[in-house]
C-alpha cells in the first residue's frame, strides 16, 4: 500500500511557496504564518487521505489463461472492487515477465458497482513459463490531491507453448470435406505412385495411365488410378542454435520452425506416415522416435514445446551426423535452420549433401524481409547506400546457397516467416505427389 501527492497537490504547494517566502523574506517575526500555507496544503493532503477508499478495502485480480500459443494474443481481464465506498474512476496497471507483451500497460477503468474492469491484450513472445507479476491500482481522494496505491500479489504462471490453435485452423481447412475441388480425396487419390484401382478412363487423366490390355478387353479406354503412397518416414530436424533466436515477423525463427514443423507432423499423420523430431544445435537436444497415428500428435506437440532457446553455434556436422544415425530407412528429412556467414553455409551444405545420399531432403529457408526491406528502399543518405549495398551482398549468398542446394538434389521451401507452414505442406504433398521418396 502506497499514498504519494499527486500534481494537484505539488502545484498546490508550490503555489503557496513563493508569498510564503516573500512574507518570511519582508518580516522574518512572521515565519510561522508563512509556514501556514504548508500546513494548510498538507492537512488537505491528509484530508483527502482519510476521505478517499481506504486500500485495505480493495481486492484486485488478473484472469488470464492458463496456456496460451506463443504468438496468438489473447485477452486478460483486471478487475479491483471495493468493498465499502469507491472511487469514480481507478488506474490498473500490469506487469509481466520476458515471455509476455501486455498492451496497454496501464488503462483507466470507470467504477460500476463497486468494482472497475478493464481488458488488455497479453502476447506470448517466447515460449516458456510466462507471468504476471503484478496488478496495480491507484486511485484519487475526492480532493484529486493524493493517489492511493495498492499492488496484487503476483499471478499464476501461464504457459506459453507452441501455436498448436493456428496449426489445428490450418488442417482442418486443409481436411475439410467442403474444401475447394475435395482437398481430401484430392491428398488420397489421383495422384502419386501406389496403384489404388481401374477406372474408366475420363477427361483430364495422364494418357500414361491408360491401361491399353484393360482397355482392349472392355472395349473401352481404362485407366490406373493412383493414390499417395503412406508409411513414409518424416524427420523434422531443427536446428535451435544462436541464429534460430533471431526474430522474424515478430516472433524467434525458432518458433516460426515450430509452428511450421508441427502442422506439417499433424498432416503428414493423418495421411499415414511415421514422424520424428530432432533439435540440435551445439549437440543434439531432442530425438525422438517414429510416432504414427493421430493420437500420436500430442506427443510431438510435447516434445517440441520443450525445446529450449540456445545462445550457442550451431554444429552442423555432429547434429546431422547424429540424425543419420537414427535413420534405418529412407526418409523425407525436414531441415529447418538458417546461417550467417560463408563459412557455417559451406559446414551445412557438406553435411546436408552428405545426408541427402540416402535421404530426400526439404530444405526450408526464411525468407530476410528485413534485407529485402533494405534493398529496396530508396538510400537517403551515404549510410542508406552502405546497407543497401551489404544487404544485397547478403541476399545474393543466401540465393547462391539455396541454388547450390536444390542443384544437389534438396527440395527449397522459400517463403516468408508468416506462411511458412502453408509453403512447407505444399511442398512435402508435391513431393509425395511425385513419388520422390
């Protein structure tokens, strides 16, 4: 509990300052009266102290969910309500922790029946054990001349975890029955390379599967239908070194991979396939095993909500040395990091070359909108040009990298931060689509 002047009051006592001054100054045996004033100004203090709700009389809450999907923004409500008189209006302020964004931080609620309420929007920036850690609320004596302050006790945690919310919107538009041209009976047959049936051959099919001994037998055209082969093995290999920290549309790299990594396992289940993950960055961090089914989905969101942010380098040639070791068969290896320099993209390409022996590798690059922000921009001044200038050098490797790679044989997914998960699912169907693996 605080209870401090507000500016009313300080104006007030400097108003009365200058005359008290110039009264001790004309007739120093007058001292006390000047001293008045001040005493005055501070019984109205005192005054309004005793007039306004007395803090002890308020109880203040926070409601905010429990668990919430780093990235999503979602409303919490703070509330202070008085048990005797209130005040017409209080001030309530939130504090959070590096996990959380409050907006605003602090609101002015009206009073209604003995209590104020106010909403704020919480965004989870990182994953990890968000919390509030404190509400304040303050509010005026009848007299505006001082504030009365009282702070909550700090809150629950509130868990902030992968955006499983978004990855679930995006599969169910993905399966669902009323999605344009059938996405489901689209993802299960008419292409692909496990043979399904026969079927009479129609407008739009390949005159390579026309089944021409069929056909003669029938008297009519018969074609093979095909539906996408299953049992594949999925490694979602992520790469949570120094570089994944970095933001990008707001949110770390790292999360955005997450996000990204976890829409494509829910698919890639639903449609019959074995999934993994697999985090490294100095050494390995997490791998796990093939999982497969739906009801195996809320094991990968586990595993990979416990991967942690790491300030360390990422070492190329252990982690996916380490990844093909795990790997008896062939399989589709997701890869999802990022480099900086020359030197650690010619570690990655020597490593993910050596990977891509046995396996088919997806490569998935962030696309820098920030250096494509400064190339485009037009250079205002001498330090406008020299980004410019580097930016486009910076640019020109990354390409130079992804273009080295898919002449290696990977598969590129390039697409900015925001739809990256979209991109990586249309590039792992077409891959499916085109029997590669």
């Amino acid at each position: 509990m605080r209870v401090y002047p507000t500016r009313r009051a300080i104006a007030l006592m400097a108003v009365g300052a200058a005359p008290a001054l110039a009264v001790a100054v004309a007739a120093p045996g007058l001292w006390t009266a000047a001293a008045a004033w001040i005493v005055l100004a501070v019984g109205l203090m005192l005054a309004d102290v005793a007039l306004a709700a007395p803090p002890r009389s308020v109880t203040i809450e926070a409601a905010a969910p429990r668990v919430m999907g780093v990235g999503r923004p979602e409303t919490a409500r703070l509330s202070a309500r008085f048990a005797g008189r209130a005040p017409p209006q209080v001030e309530l302020a939130v504090g959070v922790n590096a996990r959380l964004a409050a907006e605003p931080e602090r609101l002015t609620a009206q009073t209604a029946g003995g209590a104020a309420e106010a909403a704020v929007t919480l965004s989870p920036v990182r994953r990890g054990e968000g919390r509030i850690e404190g509400v304040w609320a303050r509010w005026r004596g009848p007299l505006g001349l001082v504030w009365l302050q009282r702070q909550a006790p700090e809150g629950p945690a509130v868990a902030v975890t992968p955006d499983i919310a978004a990855v679930k919107e995006e599969a169910l538009r993905l399966f669902a029955r009323d999605a344009p041209l059938g996405a489901k009976p689209l993802l299960d047959r008419g292409e692909g390379s496990d043979f399904h049936a026969l079927k009479e051959f129609q407008t739009g099919m390949d005159l390579g599967d026309i089944d021409w001994k069929q056909s003669a037998r029938h008297g009519k055209l018969i074609g093979r239908e095909y539906r996408t082969e299953r049992n594949h093995h999925v490694l979602l290999a992520i790469d949570t070194g120094r570089l994944m920290s970095a933001p990008a549309a707001g949110l770390p790299k790292l999360d955005r991979a997450i996000n990204a990594a976890l829409l494509l396992a829910f698919v890639s289940l639903r449609l019959g396939d074995r999934v993994g993950l697999f985090a490294f960055d100095a050494r390995p961090r997490l791998a796990s095993g093939l999982a497969a089914g739906s009801q195996a989905f809320p094991l990968l969101q586990k595993l990979a909500a416990s991967i942690d942010y790491s300030t360390e380098e990422t070492n190329f040639t252990l982690g996916l040395t380490a990844l093909s070791g795990r790997l008896d068969r062939r399989a589709v290896v997701v890869v999802f990091t990022d480099f900086a320099d020359a030197t650690s993209a010619e570690l990655m390409i020597e490593n993910v070359a050596r990977l891509m022996r046995t396996h088919l590798v997806l490569f998935v690059v962030f696309r820098d909108e920030e250096l494509e922000s400064l190339v485009a921009r037009e250079p205002e001044t001498a330090d406008d040009v020299s980004r410019a200038v580097i930016a486009e050098r910076m640019l020109r490797q990354r390409e130079a990298v992804s273009a080295r790679l898919k002449r290696m044989g990977a598969q590129i997914v390039d697409a900015p931060a925001e739809s990256l998960g979209t991109a990586l699912l249309n590039g792992y169907l077409d891959v499916k689509r085109r029997g590669l693996v």
